[in-house]
C-alpha cells in the first residue's frame, strides 16, 4: 500500500462557495497533492471552508483512487472565539486557534488509522500545529509568510507547537533564520519552494510596444511599483517604442501610481485588476516581466513568468533568486538605473525564453517540488 499524506490548511477563501470552486482556485494544494500523486501518494487535502463536503479530484484508472479533499466549516466554539478576537482588535484569530475541525478529519483518515505523515501549510498557526502533533505522526510545516512570536505567552507556545514539528520548510534559509535564532534546530529545516503554478493555455494578445514589458502583483511599498516606473523611464532614453503594462490585485498606492503613470502617456497602459488566467496571459506575452519587491516569499508572478517562458527582471533578493538561478536578470533594491541596465541585458539575450522555461520544468513546476517532497517525506518515515 502505497504511504499516505494529508496536507493539511486552515487559511480559507470565503469567495470559494463550493468544492469545485476552492479546487480550481487553490492551486498550492492542488498542485501539490496532484504532483504527489503522480510520485505514487495516496494524498488527503483537508482544508477549513464555509461548507463540509467530501470529494475526489482527479479519479484515474481504477487503481488510482484520486486525491480525496475533505472541506471543514469551523466549530461554533471556534468560531465564537474568533470573533471575540477580531472585535478585541486581533486582525488574524484564526491564527490564535486550533482548528480541531480539521484535526478531527485527518483523525478520520484511512478508515480511522489516519495518514502516514502530515503537511501542514501553516506555520505560524501555533495552536493548530500543537493540535495535529497529538496525532502522533511526523509532522512538517510549510512557510507561507509570518514572523516569529513577539510576545511572552506566544513565544512560550510557539515554541512548545515547533518543539513537536518534525520538519519546518523554507523557500530560502534566510528565512528560516528567525526561527532558527528563536531555538528552532536548524538540522531540522529543509528549503523547497512555497508553491507553483500551474501552467494554462497562454492566448497570444499582441501587447503593443517594442518591448512589451508587464509588472503585476501589489501596487505597495513592498512591491514597489515606483522604482518600476523611474526604472523604466530610464529604459526609454535607449527604447523609446517600450510600453510598460502595469496590472494589480489591491492597490494602496493607486493614485500616486496613476499620477506618475499619466506622465508617461501611451507607453504606460493600465490593466486594472485581472483574473489570474487574464494576468498569465499578459505575462506570457511580454518580453519581460519587471518587479521591484523589497521583500517576498517566493513571488507568484515571476514563477508565472517562468512557466511562460518570459525573463523576469526582478530584485536582487534571495526569494527571487533561488526562482530564478541564472535566468532573467537581477537588480538591487531601490535602484532605477539597475534596473534599466538589467532590462536592457536580458532584451539582448536571445536564449533567455527558453532557459527560463527549462529552468521551470526542471525545478520549479509542481512536478519537480513534489519530487523534493517525496524525498523529505520518506526521510522522516525510513530515518
């Protein structure tokens, strides 16, 4: 019988109102538990919801008994005491409990035997990750974003919950050091990518301008969208037939960005927020996609950009570059000059679309992290 793993996340969607809905829409989860399907897992995802709901996604043959998704609403006591912390003023209560509903299902498991091992994809969710050790199996724990605890009590409980985590996860280790210098072993931590993405049909839509070149993500001060547009000023003085598309999920800073965007006339077209297929297909179109993040975990837009095959020129950071290897071009944080000359290399690099597209296959598609997986997995059930 081939092993079982259940990955296992409290973080939901309330937009995702039915089970094929949150399927189509959680890529991380779906991406991975198909992946490690493929590698021969038999692979449970249970997931917090507005809905309970038992399904299978991706039946095969009848040898294959696809992945088994079990959807979990909370429990009114959990439920109640979330709301008690967002009206003291707690901006994430779900952090601060245990989602017993979810232990419960992967408790369930196999006819009440329960998994093999389990992911969790929440790692700063203490309380739920003490909860799931009770389970008594390996235990890994995925980095999606977060910090270490500031205060005493959490820090006390922080430390408790990852006393029993078999294995924390990291897209770089420099992100792990927090944890690290918290008393986290660091023999324990292991760096895979946060997620991936899985590649649709891009649909060719002529983007003018020559080059064509798309930033999307946060219109913040994280991302950065400013330096994107002195950055591409500068690119202007040696190509002024350029046109920077910019497109955007939330936008704190929207109307400095369209003050400073009208300046530039046609060769700034705003695309306003898209739909994820919608901003794959602008990225898979350009000639390059341009981010400045200060910051990121792993970045979702360049993984898109190098499924898509199109360079990214991002900044010098270590998400970035351990997405990247040595495709695209990298510039320091906060340099609009750097930027220009970065853009500039990777326009006359005719190899650069496919590096980067056998760079994705070969390391960043779901299919080469769950082959990391696989390995950390049977690490902890053979040691």
């Amino acid at each position: 019988m081939s092993p079982r793993v259940a990955l296992v996340s409290l973080r939901n969607d309330p937009g995702w109102t039915t089970p094929a809905r949150f399927i189509a829409g959680d890529v991380t989860r779906r991406g991975f538990s198909t992946a490690l399907r493929r590698r021969g897992w038999t692979v449970d995802v249970v997931v917090e919801a507005t809905f309970d709901a038992d399904v299978v996604d991706g039946v095969g043959d009848g040898n294959d008994e696809g992945v088994r998704w079990q959807f979990r609403r909370p429990d009114p006591a959990v439920a109640a005491l979330r709301a008690v912390g967002h009206l003291a003023g707690d901006p994430s209560p779900h952090i601060r409990t245990p989602g017993l509903h979810l232990v419960r299902a992967v408790r369930s498991l196999n006819a009440g035997v329960g998994p093999d091992l389990i992911h969790s994809f929440d790692l700063v969710f203490y309380p739920n990750l003490l909860a799931l050790s009770r389970l008594a199996r390996p235990l890994l724990a995925h980095f999606h974003g977060g910090a270490p605890a500031r205060r005493p009590g959490w820090r006390v409980a922080e430390r408790l919950a990852l006393s029993k985590v078999d294995r924390l996860l990291f897209t770089t280790v420099d992100q792990a050091v927090p944890w690290i210098e918290s008393g986290y072993p660091g023999d324990r931590v292991r760096t895979i990518l946060e997620t991936s993405v899985l590649v649709p049909g891009a649909v060719p839509l002529g983007l003018p301008g020559s080059p064509a070149l798309v930033c999307v993500g946060r219109l913040d001060n994280v991302k950065d969208p400013l330096t994107v547009l002195a950055g591409f000023d500068r690119l202007l003085k040696t190509h002024p037939n350029a046109v920077l598309h910019l497109a955007w999920t939330d936008a704190p800073l929207h109307a400095e960005i369209l003050a400073r965007a009208a300046a530039f006339g046609p060769a700034v077209r705003l695309h306003g927020r898209l739909l994820p297929a919608d901003a794959f297909a602008l990225i898979a179109n350009a000639d390059a996609l341009l981010q400045a993040s200060v910051r990121e975990v792993c970045g979702v837009a360049v993984l898109e950009a190098m499924a898509a095959g199109t360079p990214p020129v991002v900044t010098d950071i270590p998400a970035f570059t351990a997405v990247l290897g040595d495709c695209g071009a990298r510039f320091s944080a906060g340099d609009a000059e750097g930027m220009a000359r970065a853009i500039r290399g990777v326009l006359a690099d005719p190899t650069q679309r496919t590096r980067c597209r056998a760079r994705f296959d070969a390391a960043l598609s779901f299919d080469a992290l769950a082959m990391e997986l696989d390995a950390i997995y049977r690490e902890l059930l053979h040691p």
